[in-house]
C-alpha cells in the first residue's frame, strides 16, 4: 500500500493538476499616434494609431500560455510552456523548454542548473506563468528587448551559498541560436509591450535605409544559429540582511559579424551589462530598478563596420497593494547611438515613457489590469517611413487575465 501510495504521488508530481499552469488575456485597448512596430512601422507600442494619428482600436484575445512543470524527482523537473500571441507571426509557439536539476544540499552550497530553451535571468518583471509581467501589460523598454530578442538554447549552472548573513548566487552559462539578436534593436529600436519570441518567431522590420536594403532581409528571425559559436553569459546576485537584492549580468552572443545565412540573417556580435535592484521596503510596497548598456556590430568593415551601435535603457517601477488592488507606476528611458554610416544610415533614438497601471484581483482564478502609457521618442530613420523624427504616443489598455 505505500508503495501504490507513493506511486500515485509521483504521477501526480508529473501530470497531476499541480504540474499544470495556464493563462489567457482577453483586451481591449487604444492608441493615438504611429504605426506600430508589429506592423511594418516604427512605432514603440503594440498597437497603431489610425492612418491619420488619431485613436484607434483594439479589443479580442490578446495571448494566451500552457506551461507543463512536472517534478520528476527531488533533483530533476522541467518547464514546457506553448504561447499563442495575437500581434506575433506564427501566432502559436514554444515559449520555453527545459530540463532543471539541483543536487543536495551541502555545507558549502547548492548547485542547480538547466538545459534547454529559456530566457537568460535578466527581468524582475517577467515571474508569471510562461515567462509574462505581472503587475503591468506592458515590461519595460528593457526587458521587452529581452523578451523579443534576448532567448536562448544552452546550458546554465548555477551555485548559490550563505555566508553569514548573505546569501551570493553565482550563475554561468554557454549558449546558442541567438545570433541575430540586435537587429531588431538597431533598425527599430526600443519598445514597450509584452511581446515575447519563440523558436519560429518572424519579426518584420520597419523601413530599412537604401544602404541596408540589399543586405538585411525585411524580417529577423531571434532564435537563429548563423555562426556556429557559442555565447556566453554570467550572472551573480547579492541578498544581504535586508530587503533588498542586487544583481549584474554580463551577456556575450561572441556573433562572428560576418556569417549570414539566407535569407540575409546575419551573426550579430551585441553584448552587453545589466544591473538590477529590488527592494522591499515594507510588506506592501515593492521598488525595482535596472540599467543596461551594450554594443552590437554587424557586417564587414569597408572601411566601417556596417552596424556599430551603443545601446542603453534603465527604468525605476514602484508598486504599492492598496485595499482591493495593486497600484503600480513605472518610468522608462532608452536610447541608440550609432557611430557609423550616419550620413546615410542614421539609426540614432533617444526617448522616454511614463506607465501606470492599476490589478484588481477578481478572485483566485481572475484579474483585471488597467494600463496608461505616454511614450516621446526622436529617431531620425523614420523619414524612410515619410514621418517625423519626432514621435509621442498614448496608450490606453485593459486585460481581463484568467489564469489557473
């Protein structure tokens, strides 16, 4: 009988209701201003302003995530998550999918790892289910770089150890399949919404300038093998005895430039260096803040490389539980500075947005977010597009999320 006992426990670990995760957005919203990014344009949000810059509607399933996490055992489990996105081509994809170990506790440590298809650990916004924000619609123009261009296939290893009253976690990894990771930076930009990629995932790019036409393909597809090497990335975090936690990450996708497989997808060289903070100052109220800057080449030097680029953008959020919801506001700066070609490929921005954002819990199976959002930005490649330089869009948003 314990032995049946037992068995029935385990294969409720794997395929019992607990191993079973899911959530669906049903939205409607609206936006004045530009032609979004998802279609063709340059615009910063996921939804387009009407032809003429007025207000323009939006409303339906929005995405919706299964995420599969079965406990095989103490040391081993995985994460298997589907997506199916409204604004993203193909709509149905993997999200992520990976195998996670952990060894025993020692004196001196614990080790733990994982293999697969995941996300790097760069967001403090991104903890619900199939890697989606939690108290916003929309992530930060940070992390939704991350979300877009920023996934990997690898190995990461992670050692975690107190010492007195601090706890330092060591993380590494070696990866591959994000090559192309930059382009849609470079020739877009920055932008704000909850758009994430997946393995097939084909992102259209805005107007590209007569000097890139010939070379980069009108789409970028994010997890690509080009080059055949291996990237890397490290992470260590720091929990003192307070409530706060502060990390920094390193990326290096070590792209070769030069590789290009068809149709015209190049091994992208982007690195770059994040620092995060979350603090805690009261049982109530949560503060995060990150700020990141990078660089990302493409293309033969003749006599410039073809895409130098120096990226940055941080942002401050600050949530608050209040009677019947939670109250969050979050500032956001980015910027672009290209350093070659300007004269006839000027792919600068510098820009800014202001986002606040009201859950109200329904009950344990439903939330209903609101969402403002003003975004200024100035990006002279627009003028391929016929458009000012100069942009500024607002946002208005709701999701009804249901989740189990």
């Amino acid at each position: 009988m314990v032995g049946g006992a037992d068995a029935a426990r385990a294969q409720s670990a794997v395929f019992g209701r607990e191993a079973w995760r899911g959530m669906a957005e049903i939205g409607l919203g609206a936006a004045d201003g530009e032609r979004s990014w998802v279609d063709g344009g340059f615009g910063k949000t996921a939804l387009s302003g009407s032809a003429e810059g007025d207000w323009k509607t939006d409303a339906g399933l929005t995405q919706a995530v299964l995420e599969w996490r079965p406990q095989f055992s103490f040391a081993a489990s995985a994460v298997i998550s589907v997506q199916w996105q409204k604004h993203v081509h193909p709509g149905l994809d993997l999200d992520e999918g990976y195998l996670k170990l952990r060894a025993p506790p020692m004196g001196e440590g614990r080790w733990s790892g994982r293999i697969g298809l995941f996300y790097p650990p760069v967001s403090l916004e991104h903890g619900g289910v199939g890697w989606t924000t939690q108290d916003l619609i929309s992530a930060s123009a940070l992390n939704t770089w991350i979300g877009e261009e920023v996934k990997v296939a690898g190995v990461e290893t992670t050692y975690s150890r107190r010492i007195g009253g601090h706890e330092l976690a060591l993380t590494g990894a070696v990866f591959g399949w994000n090559d192309t990771s930059g382009t849609l930076l470079s020739f877009r930009g920055w932008a704000l919404d909850g758009i994430r990629t997946g393995p097939r995932t084909e992102f259209e790019l805005p107007p590209l300038s007569p000097f890139m036409e010939s070379k980069q393909d009108d789409e970028t597809y994010p997890v690509w093998e080009v080059d055949g090497r291996p990237g890397y990335y490290a992470r260590l975090e720091w929990r003192p005895p307070a409530p706060v936690t502060v990390n920094v990450f390193y990326y290096d996708n070590r792209g070769d430039r030069t590789s290009v497989k068809d149709p015209h997808q190049w091994a992208w060289d982007t690195r770059f260096l994040d620092v995060g903070v979350n603090w805690a100052p009261n049982g109530r109220t949560r503060v995060r803040a990150q700020a990141l800057s990078g660089v990302t080449y493409m293309g033969f030097a003749t006599p410039q490389t073809w895409i130098d680029q120096r990226y940055r953008a941080a942002y401050l959020m600050a949530t608050r539980d209040l009677s019947g919801g939670v109250l969050t506001g979050r500032l956001d700066w980015f910027d672009v500075r290209d350093r070659t070609f300007q004269a006839i490929d000027n792919n600068d921005e510098t820009g800014w947005a202001a986002t606040a954002g009201w859950r109200w819990p329904l009950s344990a199976y439903a939330d209903l977010l609101v969402e403002a959002q003003h975004v200024r930005s100035k990006r002279p490649s627009r003028a391929l597009a016929g458009e000012a330089a100069n942009q500024a869009q607002n946002v208005v948003q709701s999701v009804l999320r249901l989740h189990f």
